[in-house]
C-alpha cells in the first residue's frame, strides 16, 4: 500500500508539472501572438483592428509559422521545419528559415520576397518591409547571415548580406545594398551602402525613405560639374588660338 501510494503521488506530480509546463506555454505563445498583433497596429496606420492584423497580413502568419518550424529545427526535425517553412513561403511570399532566431514584436510589412537566412537574428521591435534580405555572400561558414539588433529598420528592397551585425535603432535606407556592420544609432543608404548619419542618440524615430543622401546622384553631379569645367577651358583655349592666328602677319 505504501508503495502504491508513494507511485500514485509521483503519477500526480508528474501530471501536475506537465500541466503547468503546458499552460506556461500556452501564457507564453499568447504574448508573443498580442506582441505580434500589438507591432502591427502601432507601425502600420492601414491596420483597423487586431482582427485584420491577425487575419489578414501575410507578415504575421509568416512569423506564426516560423515558430513552429524553428522549434521542430532546434529538435532536429530538419525535413519537417523545413518542409513548414516552405508552405509558409507558398501561401505569404516570405521565406524564413527555421533556423533563424526572431525577437518579439518583429513586423514584416507587406512581406513579398522577403528572404531571412539559416544563421539570421532579429533583435526585438525590428521593422522589415517587403523585398528585404538578410542573406549571404556565398563564401562563409558557420555564421554567415546577419544580426539585427533591437528596432532597427530596414527599408523596402534592401539587401544585407554578411555575419556582421546592425546595431540597435539602425536605420537601412530602401534599396540600399549593406556589406559591412552598421553601429548603433545609424543610418546607411546606398550601393554599397555607407554611413550618412551617426550618433549616441535617435535624430528621428522613423526612417524617411525619401529624403536621404543619395551618394549616386551626388556623384553624378560633381562629373557633370567637372564636364562642364572642361568644356569652358577648352572654349577658351580655342579662343586664346584664334586670336593668335589674327594677330599674325
């Protein structure tokens, strides 16, 4: 009888963690979804309610899907992660790999296109529009996606390829094309991308895709500057030859 009784209060224990493991679990996927929908609705002004956010905006699902997947990942169910990560690619148009580490309140406005690798990480509070990737350069190992630290935002159709890290609250200009670490507090524009402002503290809260430095145009400017230099000493040079001719006897 001892024995017995001994046994069945393991079996209750035993039961009562495995209910309480489950519930954390579940208290835990709750916040995440709230965060989630919460993200959508301070950054996306098109948003009407947390109905439409969590029905309605491929970004969000992608992100549901990830975690099912990258859990499967990290127990080593590599066919079965990846094979949810490419149904989630089919129906939202964004590709995440299961390994890929996501912080909270990740928003992926739009989504077309966008492409996150094996060894990326997401910070918390990151903002992605649609035809970013956070890829590779095909030549590393190991870690060779980048880091994102915590709100940074990237901006539409740029491209951040390497294991470098982009620093707290950076700011990635649209279409820019990024090869090297970004510090904190920063904006980058441009192919190759370069610097454009620095600094210990936020200047603006969000990024102005349009009105940035753009360093191709500038540099189109100082060629047409430097044409135009020429041209007015090669009319005076010609000037300077045909009063010369007058001038002889």
């Amino acid at each position: 009888m001892k024995y017995t009784a001994t046994f069945g209060g393991a079996v209750r224990r035993s039961v009562a963690r495995a209910v309480l493991t489950v519930s954390e679990r579940a208290e835990r996927a709750a916040d995440e979804v709230r965060l989630d929908i919460k993200a959508v609705r301070e950054r996306d002004p098109a948003a009407k309610s947390d109905l439409e956010a969590a029905l309605l905006y491929p970004g969000v699902h992608a992100i549901w899907a990830h975690r099912l997947s990258h859990a499967l990942y990290e127990r080593k169910h590599y066919i079965s992660a990846r094979a949810l990560s490419q149904a989630a690619r089919f129906f939202t148009g964004i590709e995440i790999h299961p390994g890929a580490k996501l912080g909270h309140g990740l928003f992926i406005d739009h989504g077309g296109a966008v492409v996150i690798g094996e060894t990326a990480e997401i910070g918390d509070g990151c903002t992605l529009y649609q035809c970013v990737t956070l890829g590779g350069t095909g030549k590393d190992r190991g870690k060779r996606h980048p880091t994102l630290g915590r709100g940074v935002i990237v901006g539409a159709g740029a491209k951040i390829l390497g294991g470098f890290r982009i620093g707290d609250n950076a700011k990635i200009a649209a279409g820019a094309v990024v090869l090297g670490p970004v510090p904190d507090n920063s904006t980058a524009v441009g192919i190759p991308a370069r610097i454009v402002r620095s600094g210990g503290v936020r200047v603006v809260d969000r990024l102005d895709h349009v009105h940035v430095p753009d360093p191709v145009s500038a540099g189109m400017k100082r060629l047409e500057d430097r044409i135009e230099e020429i041209g007015s000493r090669l009319e005076k040079l010609e000037g300077s030859g045909k009063e010369t001719k007058k001038t002889e006897p």
